[in-house]
C-alpha cells in the first residue's frame, strides 16, 4: 500500500489536470453559437444496428436522409442573397444542388456488359464527388462504378459527431455485396481516397478471415489514411467530458460558421479524429499480426499514391505499417516528391527524407517504388522512376510530358483526386461551372480579415499530375480505354443517377 504522502500527492496531481482539462474544455465552449448544421442530428442516417438487409434499402434510406436535410436544415436557414457561398443556403454559389446530379449522394454508373465493377470510397468530411473523375474513367473504359456515400458525410456536419467507424465499414460491405451479386463473378476493385483508402485497406482484411465477404481483385489508394497523429488519441475524451457536461461546442476540432464548399464540410467533429485514429490502430495492429503468421499472401495487389509532404496523416505509415509488411504481390507505391527546381528545402517544416529512410527500412522491398520527380535539379519536367521490386540501385525512368507549374513546390493530401480542368478545385477550369470555383482562389489584403483562412488558399487543390496517375490507375486495374460508352448507356446512366438524386 502507497504511503499516505504519495497517495495525497497523486490526487492532488490528479484532482489539478481534472481541474486544467476542464477549464480547457470550458474555454472551448466559450464563443458565438453554433450553427444548425453544426446541432441537427438527423436520424435517418444508416448506422451499423440499421435493418437494411441490400444496398438497395441503403438508397432508399438515404432519400430519406436526404429530405430530412432539406426540412431539418434548408428549409430553416435564410434564402441566399447574390453574394452568398454558404452551401446550406438553397441558390447561394456553394449550393450543391447547382450541380446535376447532387454529387454528395451516392452513384451508380452501370454499363450493360461491364468487365469488371468498381467501388469508390471517398475521405473523411468529403463527398462521392471526390472521386467522380476517376469513376467517369472507369465507366468510359467497361466498368460498372459504384461511388458510396459514406455515413456521416454529404448532409451536414452534424453528421460527424456520432458516426463510428464500424457503421462507415457496415456500409462498405453492403456496396461490396451489391457489386458482388450484380456482377455475376466479374473482379471487384475498391478505389479509396484518404478515410476511404482505410476503409478499403480494412474490408481486404477482413476477407482474409471470412470467406463469405465479396473477394477484392485489387485496390488503389490515393493519399492512404493508414496514420494519424497520435495527438487523435485524445479527441475521444474531450468529446466525452464535454458531452458530460452538456457543452456541445467541445464535440468540435474547428468551426466554420460558413461553409463554403458544396461536397466538403469545414467544420470539423472531434469524433472524427477519434474514429479515423480507431481505425488505422486497428488496421496497424491486424496487418501487423499477420505479417507477424506470414498470413498476408492473399492480399490483393495494392496500387498507393501519396505525396511526400502531406499534413492530414502520417504520410510515413503508408511505408512502415503497410507496404514493408507485404510479401511480394504485384504491389506498387508511387510518391509525388516536392519540387527540386523552386529549391523550397531550407523552408520546409516536414522534410521527405523521412519517407526516404521509411523505405529503406525494409532488408527487401517486396514492392515496386515510383517517385515522381524533377528530371534534373534545375528542370521543372516531371519524370517517374521506377524501382522494380528488390531492387535497390538502378531503376528505370519514364518521361511523363508533365510540368511543375509555376508557384507550386509539392502536391497536398486533397490534391491527388482532382484533375486541372476540375470546375471546382481545379487550376486551370474548363470555362465557368455551375457554382464557386476554388482551385485558384488567392485572395490578397489584410490577414485575418477573411472567414476563409490563407492557409485554405494557399492549399494545392488539384493534381497537376492526374493524367498520368489516372492513366498508371487504368494499367494497374487492366482495363482497356474506349471511346465511351453507348448513347444507350448514358441514357440509362444519367436515369439511374437522377432518380437517386430526387
């Protein structure tokens, strides 16, 4: 038994950091009211106890949801003025409704004959539209595409604040099941985007231990979620102290009062740095245990592209908790290094040598390594270095016909989906889209004077490499480009999307 003097001390201790953890939280919940978006809870969204037996009903419940949206939030929130970018506005600039269809929903694309049948996992506060470029190329090339709404996304925030893990990957089985029975045998690929790419990662694993779950053919990942900051660890507590004490403004990391994004939230839940830490501890832990029996064989070849500056996860876990656990398997990982030319090294807080010594980490490299980089140090062409797998000396290179562009010394975690011509976050947007356009907002004046923030700005939205990594994604999955689909098809494809949309 602790002496009386160490057990005082020890409360003590204890009784000061309860008193610290709750002024802290008490402070975070000072500040202006929170929005509704950020307070509606809206109950018909699907959770892992929902009875919905097919990915039928999953639609069917999320035209529910999504007329609960428009009566809980839309129909009480203030009509736009010409000036407004507040998405929950109906008519304002960020109104996702200006877009045909209403990308925050799930979509299907279904060709009469596909070979092969794709599902597409977005990433965390995001949107199916993400990855919609990609699914249109998949369409275009034969494939059947299914683009999933995940849980807690495409309506509000709110959505955040009590989604787990667990529900997002109940909905992943529900998709794979539905391309499973549609497809009549033809191989499944999961392409998965940051969260998405998780999701991904986590399904293929679970089909190790149960033969019963639709079987991956292969998956591609771009800016792969397989770690985050340790610090995520915490979110769950202060949610729960804050919840305990009846103050809902510390269920929140950020705040945005407008949320100017039609397919992205700005605000940003707590718990969703605690579910996106629960899920990449629990993929860290399975791979590793299975590396650990030599259990990993039947995994599917791996396709992952990630930028070696990224400040969402930890762009090293891909490298350490992934792919230098995988035994040979027709695995690729491609790195976007910065740009040598802008010399931007000395200004750096994050250097990519990190992910350098991650990779030589492994006594054999079971994969082959691309890095997309400068073709000389003083060049802004774009080249790709390939490093077939075990080698660790020479390697071949590949002359992409690509660019840096000017001003732009590395790509960033939500570039990777977006192609230049995107009318949203692209650079260089084929004409006006339908609503706001992001990609090369760069406001100049005071600081601190805007509601969006310079480090928003400043953010690299799209990928001035998405040709080629959209080609190398084309290769790896083995489909064959075509002209496009039927005009019966488009037809067919468009009815499906619009009724999904009503």
């Amino acid at each position: 038994m602790l002496p009386a003097t160490v057990r005082l001390l020890l409360a003590s201790v204890a009784t000061s950091l309860l008193l610290l953890v709750t002024g802290y939280i008490v402070y975070l919940n000072r500040g202006p009211e929170l929005p509704i978006w950020l307070t509606t809870e809206l109950d018909e969204e699907f959770t892992e106890e929902t009875q919905v037996a097919s990915f039928t009903e999953y639609l069917a419940l999320e035209d529910r949801l999504f007329a609960q949206l428009d009566r809980e939030i839309y129909a009480k929130t203030a009509p736009a003025t010409e000036s407004s970018f507040n998405r929950y506005q109906r008519g304002s600039l960020a109104d996702p409704a200006r877009w045909s269809p209403n990308w925050n929903r799930s979509f299907l694309l279904e060709r009469n004959n596909p070979h092969a049948m794709v599902l597409l996992l977005h990433g965390l506060t995001d949107a199916p539209y993400s990855l919609r470029h990609l699914g249109q190329r998949f369409h275009e090339s034969g494939a059947t595409v299914l683009g999933l709404r995940i849980p807690g996304h495409g309506t509000a925030p709110s959505g955040l604040t009590t989604v787990s893990w667990q529900d997002m990957a109940a909905a992943v089985k529900l998709a794979m099941r539905h391309l499973a029975e549609t497809g009549e045998g033809r191989p499944i690929y999961i392409v998965g985007y940051s969260n998405g790419a998780a999701l991904g990662i986590h399904y293929a694993l679970s089909t190790l231990d149960n033969p019963e779950l639709p079987r991956v053919e292969k998956l591609v990942l771009l800016s792969p979620e397989i770690g985050i900051s340790p610090v995520a660890a915490l979110a769950v507590w202060q949610a729960r102290v804050g919840h305990f004490l009846g103050m809902d403004k510390v269920a929140w990391d950020s705040v945005h009062s407008l949320e100017y994004e039609p397919f992205k939230y700005g605000s940003f839940a707590i718990n969703a740095a605690a579910l996106s830490h629960e899920i990449t501890r629990e993929i860290k832990k399975r791979v590793r245990a299975l590396s650990k029996e030599r259990a990993l064989g039947d995994m599917p070849p791996i396709l992952s592209f990630a930028s070696v500056v990224d400040a969402t996860v930890e762009a090293t876990a891909v490298v350490e908790h992934l792919y230098n656990l995988l035994p040979e398997g027709g695995h690729q990982l491609v790195l976007f290094d910065i740009n040598r030319q802008v010399q931007i090294e000395p200004l750096l807080t994050w250097k990519p040598d990190r992910m350098l010594a991650a990779i030589q980490q492994a006594p054999h490299r079971n994969y082959t390594l691309t890095m997309v980089t400068n073709a000389g140090r003083g060049s802004a062409d774009v080249v790709a270095r390939h490093w077939p797998e075990g080698e660790q000396g020479g390697h071949l290179q590949e002359s992409l016909g690509l660019r840096w562009p000017k001003n732009i010394y590395s790509l960033s975690h939500v570039a990777l989906p977006f192609p230049p011509d995107d009318s949203i976050y692209g650079g260089r947007p084929e004409g006006k889209g339908p609503g706001i356009q992001l990609g090369g907002l760069a406001l100049r004046g005071e600081r601190g004077a805007l509601r969006i923030s310079a480090a928003a700005q400043l953010r690299l939205r799209w990928n001035p490499f998405y040709s080629w990594q959209e080609d190398h994604t084309v290769h790896f999955l083995n489909m064959t480009p075509s002209s496009g689909a039927s005009p019966s098809e488009n037809l067919h494809v468009s009815e499906r999307i619009r009724k999904h949309d009503q």
